[in-house]
C-alpha cells in the first residue's frame, strides 16, 4: 500500500481512464477518510479520481458517516448495501457518455453471514461452489 504501489486504478488513470471507487477500502486507511493527506494508503493515492465510503468501520451501531471524496454527506440513509448501491447508479448516470472510459471499483459493505443464518436450500443448491 502507500503512494508508490503500483495499482490498477493508477494505471488505468494514466492512460486517459475516469477512475471510481465506491465501498470499503481494504488496502490501509479508509474509503471514508476526512482527507486525502490522512489516508497515504487511502483511494486517492491509489489512482481513485472518486471515491465514496464509509467514516467508520462497519461495527454494528456505528453511525452511518458517509463521505464522497472526504466530504462528509447527509441523509444518505443507513443501509450499507442501499446507500453504496445508490453511489454506484450516481457514478454511472453522472458519468459523461461521449466522456473518458469509466474504471469503477465496488467493494461492498454487505453484512457477511455464517452457515447458520443462510437458508439450507440455498446452501444445498451451491453446495459444489
């Protein structure tokens, strides 16, 4: 991680792309961050001409704390999976059609669950996978 690492973001950024990220950031920092000087390791190092996250971590309770490009929003909700869903349609119905390519990364923050708690037909229909 850090503004040296080679990524695909950057990559493709310099070669004329639009870049976009939208959801948690697993590379050092957050997607969330207040600034871009706190978050050496954060999106905007990466290549990310747009990002979008979350403040905080995904602990439950937590206050929702979105951010779009360090700029803290309201009223976006508090639905991980709905209000990243929304970022990601802005991103695309936003983005010029006669514009630059759009590289648009998404990594979700959707509760993650255990055997326990996902349907047994389910689990049975993708038992191979």
């Amino acid at each position: 991680s850090g503004t040296n690492a080679p990524s695909l973001a950057r990559l493709l950024q310099s070669s004329g792309y639009a870049t976009a990220h939208v959801g948690r950031w697993p590379f050092g920092g957050h997607a969330g961050a207040s600034s871009d000087a706190a978050q050496p390791a954060g999106p905007r190092a990466a290549g990310y001409d747009h990002w979008f996250g979350r403040e905080e971590r995904m602990d439950a309770g937590s206050p929702p704390g979105w951010r779009r490009d360090g700029i803290a929003i309201t009223g976006a909700g508090t639905s991980p999976l709905e209000v990243q869903s929304g970022e990601i349609l802005r991103v695309l119905a936003e983005h010029p059609k006669d514009g630059p390519p759009l590289f648009l990364s998404v990594f979700l923050d959707a509760p993650r669950f255990d055997g326990d708690t996902i349907p047994a037909e389910f689990l049975e229909r993708h038992k191979d996978v």
